[in-house]
C-alpha cells in the first residue's frame, strides 16, 4: 500500500531519492518467512520504513545528497539500518536530503527540491526534508533522519509531525556518513509521539562500532510515551526564544500549547538562558570546522565520482578538479569556512572561541534543569516558507535552526511535536531535557501533540 502511494503521490512530493519496490518486495517476504519460523519479532516487524539518504544500505545506493557519491553502493548497513532490519522492518527507499545534511530545506541536494505536502511551493525543511515529507504525505509510516543543528526537529515541525533528536551517542552514528561528528544524531520520524518512541527504542542503545556511543540502558522512552502525562512536571519557557523575528501565529500556537500544559497539571515558569542566543554563531564555526575534516575523505580515490582521470593528471589534480564538480556551493562555503577556522593563527580566535561557547550553554543547561524537569520553546521561528525564499541567502536559512541548535551544542535530547496550525501550516513546539532524559520529552510530547 505504501509501495502504492508513492508511485501515486511522490512526482508530486519527491520525498524519494530512491525507490526500488523489488527489494522492498523481497524484504517484506523475508520477514513474513522469519515470522512463520517461529523468530519472536518486535513490535514494528512488518511496519515500513523510510531511510535518510544519509545511512548506509547494503542492498540500495547512498548519495548523501551528493554529486559526489551518486551511484555508491555502500559495503555495509549503517547499524541504525541493521537494527532496523533485525527488527524486522522493511525499507521503502531512501529519502533525498540537503547534500551532506548541509541545509534547512532541502534546497542543496544535488538531485531536486523535496516539497511540503501542506503547500507544494514550500519547502519540507531540512535537512532531513524527505524524511519528513514522506510521513507527513503518508507514503510511509517512519522515517529516519539525522540531526546536527535541527535537522529532524525543523523538518517535523514545518510538515506536522512528530520529529525526535535524542541523546547525543545515544544513537549510533556507525555507517552514518559524518557531517560534524560531534553534533551529529540519528532519531526517529513518526506521525505520533508514540510511534516515533516505538522507533527510538527499535535502533537505540550502546554499539561498540561508534566509540561516541553512550553505554547506558535506553531511556524508557515507550513507556514514558505511553504515560503521557505533566501532572507536577516544572516546564521551564525559554525567555529568549521569543519576540521579534517570531511568526506572530508561531508565536500564538507556543502560548497555547503552555497554557496547555498548565491546565494539565504543570507547573510553568520562565527560565533565562542568556548565552542560547551565541548558539548559532558557534555552530557555524563547529560544524564547517568539523565538516571540512570529514569531507577530506571525497578524495576521487576512495569513493564515488572522479573527473579528469585520464593519465594525464596528477592524484592531486583529479582530486581538485573531482571536488569542485562534485560538491555543491553550500558544501564548498562551509569547507572554506571551516578550513579558515581551523588554520593556525585563527584557531583560538574562532574554534576555540567557539567551544567556549559551548561549555556555557551547556552551563546554562544544567542552571536551568535545576529549576525545571523540561524547557519549551517554538521549534523553529516560522512556518515553512516558500521554495527559492531563502535559497540565497544563507543567514536566512541559517536561522530556522535558532531554537534547536543549544542542544545539539550540548548533547541534550530534544523533540518536536505539531502544536496546530499557523495560517493552515503547521507549528511544533519543541521539548528539551536533560542528557538521557529522552523519555521526559516523550511524556511531555504525547501529553499535549495535536
Ligand atoms: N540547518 C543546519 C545546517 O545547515 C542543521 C543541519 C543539520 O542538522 N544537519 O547545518
């Protein structure tokens, strides 16, 4: 059925970077043939799913978004992959991107544009746009994506669903090709805050293959989920996630959703948090910084595309004539970005400065969760905006991640969840706890999502 409506609705919506209903086919008969041999199977086993084009499949391509990787074919599964298929759920196909995870919209994949099935000249945000777009079209019922700076909680919150960030290391980023390895988080896509918490726990926990991974017991996030309740929760209202630059209907929906909460038992109070508003600048030197360390392995030699191989070049002129085709201008900017910051001389002015940063936003953090059991504030500062609005303008699209950026700073979990509509597009209202309070955030989610 799933297989069905994307033929149906995707030249519409282009969430799919690929699709391959044979594969998808062949998984599913595997699983119902495990199942008849009697293997106990999770509760998703037989539930479809679609992957971000950023986890490695062993039996589909993954580009990353990318020119560069166009028609890889990855040796292995990432293990939030193998977990998943162990489960016993079955991939629909892989879902486009902004290359490199690089984007709030969609906009720089190298393929197309993914569109918001709410209004199709918007865009489904990003980077994990075709994640989101694909549940939110209803061509599957899960996704996956990867947050480094906002990247599931945006797109969630701009297509109406429900999007998680967990725990830093509490997922693994093992076969996840790596934008900022310090930032960079798997985490669940679902329609309810219930499903998504299903799918958290199918593909959490400690892996030995991501020396970052967290050796601790998953929160319990299902349960806490299935509570659902705030009766006695202190919710903390971020004082500086608010006013000017605010959508005035984002804005009216996050004061609802407060008032929500206080109705159902919580305790609300306003909490300052003065050094979120460094945020953004410090990750746009830690995530170029750290990207133009990891991007140095699209040498031509290793993966993917290379150009001008023709015997009479150099490695390093292949090398230099494959990355200026093969990558976009967004990832070009933050490599040059990155590489500048990094450069000795500058190092301590802007990386280290940057990383000062960080530690006090981590500090205000814990002040914070000394008050509070969980802060509140709106995901992202609008609505979805249109196609091209943004495209060039870079600190444009740079601010969609204002709100959600501290806790990937910081490694704490956060969720997004729809809190109603804002001119007849959807608002989230985003939910952070402390590091491993992932399951606070899903029973205060499932107690108010609309
Ligand atoms: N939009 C942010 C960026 O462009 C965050 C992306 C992400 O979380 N992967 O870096």
């Amino acid at each position: 059925a799933h297989l069905d409506r994307i033929a149906a609705v995707d030249g519409s919506v282009k969430a799919f970077l690929h699709v391959d209903r044979e594969t998808t086919l062949a998984q599913a008969r595997a699983v119902d043939e495990r199942r008849a041999a009697g293997e106990e199977l999770g509760p998703l086993a037989g539930v479809p799913i679609a992957h971000k084009d950023v986890f490695t499949t062993a039996d589909m391509p993954t580009t990353a978004g990318s020119k560069i990787l166009e028609g890889w074919r990855p040796p292995y599964d990432a293990t939030v992959t193998s977990r998943l298929r162990q489960a016993g759920l079955v991939i629909l196909g892989k879902t486009n991107m902004d290359e490199f995870a690089m984007g709030s919209s969609t906009e720089n994949s190298a393929y197309f544009v993914s569109r918001n099935p709410w209004d199709l000249e918007r865009v489904p945000g990003g980077s994990s746009g075709g994640s989101s777009a694909a549940v939110a079209a209803y061509e599957a019922p899960l996704s996956t994506g990867t947050d480094t700076g906002g990247s599931i909680r945006q797109p969630a919150a701009v297509t109406g669903i429900v999007g998680m960030k967990p725990t830093y290391g509490g997922s693994s980023r093992y076969g996840v090709i790596a934008f900022a390895s310090s930032l960079d988080t798997p985490g669940p896509f679902a329609r309810n805050v219930l499903d998504a918490a299903l799918l958290h726990e199918a593909f959490s926990g400690h892996d030995v293959m991501d020396s970052t991974s967290v050796d601790q017991a998953v929160p319990p996030v299902v349960e806490a989920a299935r509570r659902a309740d705030v009766n006695g929760l202190r919710v903390g209202v971020v004082k500086e996630f608010a006013g000017d630059g605010y959508q005035a209907g984002v804005s009216a929906r996050f004061n609802e959703a407060v008032e929500l909460l206080e109705s159902l038992g919580a305790k609300v109070v306003e909490v300052s948090c003065p050094n979120f508003s460094y945020a953004l600048p410090a990750y746009y030197l830690i995530a170029p910084s750290e990207c133009s360390s990891n991007l140095a392995r699209f040498d031509a030699m290793r993966y993917g595309l290379r150009v001008g191989d023709d015997g009479s070049r150099s490695a390093e002129e292949v090398m230099a004539l494959t990355r200026a085709e093969g990558f976009g201008p967004e990832v070009k900017r933050r490599i040059m970005l990155g590489t500048y910051a990094l450069s000795s001389g500058y190092y301590d002015a802007y990386y280290g400065k940057a990383q000062q940063v960080r530690t006090l936003i981590k500090r205000d953090f814990e002040a914070a969760f000394e008050q509070v059991d969980v802060l509140v504030s709106p995901t992202t500062p609008t609505t979805a905006f249109p196609i091209g609005e943004r495209a060039d303008d870079p600190i444009a699209m740079y601010l969609a991640d204002l709100c959600t950026i501290p806790a990937n700073l910081t490694g704490n979990a956060a969720i997004s969840v729809p809190c109603g509509l804002s001119d007849g597009l959807p608002v989230g209202l985003q939910i952070m706890a402390p590091v491993l309070g992932d399951d606070r955030v899903y029973r205060v989610g499932a107690a108010v999502e609309r």
